[in-house]
C-alpha cells in the first residue's frame, strides 16, 4: 500500500473583527498531530493536510469561521478508496472548498 496525501483547502476573505479559523473531523474539532493545519498567504487559504491518508480517514470535514459578527462554514466528503491495479494499492483524494466571512 502507498498513502496518498490529502489536501482540504478553504479559501477565507477575513473581515472585521477578525475570525477564528477551526476545522472539525465528523463533527470533533480536529487538534491531533495525524493532522497538518497550515495557513498560506495573507491569511487567505487555510489548508487541513492528512500526509498518509488511510480508508479510516473517510469522514466529513468541516472548516469552520467565526467571528463576533457570525459564523460561515463549508464542509465536505472525503472517502478514501482502494484502487487495485497489478495487486498495488494506491489513495488519492484532492478536495478544495471556498469560503467567505
């Protein structure tokens, strides 16, 4: 088997005041080092990253922004396959999401 890495990206246009960014795996705020939580430019794009993703890494991710004005938030799928090709194993998931606060 050879893991694949998955990458779920939300892209965040912050305003006034600021908010708290947090992502959430099944509904449970994800703070596990399985997990890499990165943000990129000018604190636009927030990306959730699995480096070996697994089949136990199916689940519902959510990225989720708040702030004392509201909150938004966007969520999706993630179903981790087996593909079978010459008796090798291989995951592939590429998830991207769009947000805005």
């Amino acid at each position: 088997m050879r893991p694949e890495r998955v990458d779920l990206s939300c892209q965040i246009y912050l305003g006034t005041p600021t908010a708290d960014v947090q992502w959430y795996r099944n509904g449970k705020e994800i703070n596990n080092l399985k997990y890499n939580i990165t943000t990129g430019v000018n604190d636009v794009w927030r990306t959730l990253s699995i480096v070996k993703s697994e089949e136990t890494d199916s689940a519902t991710y959510r990225c989720e922004a708040v702030n004392k004005v509201g909150k938004t938030q966007t969520e999706c799928i993630v179903d981790v396959l087996r593909k079978f090709h010459f008796y090798r194993h291989n995951y592939l998931v590429i998830i991207f999401m769009a947000l805005l606060i």
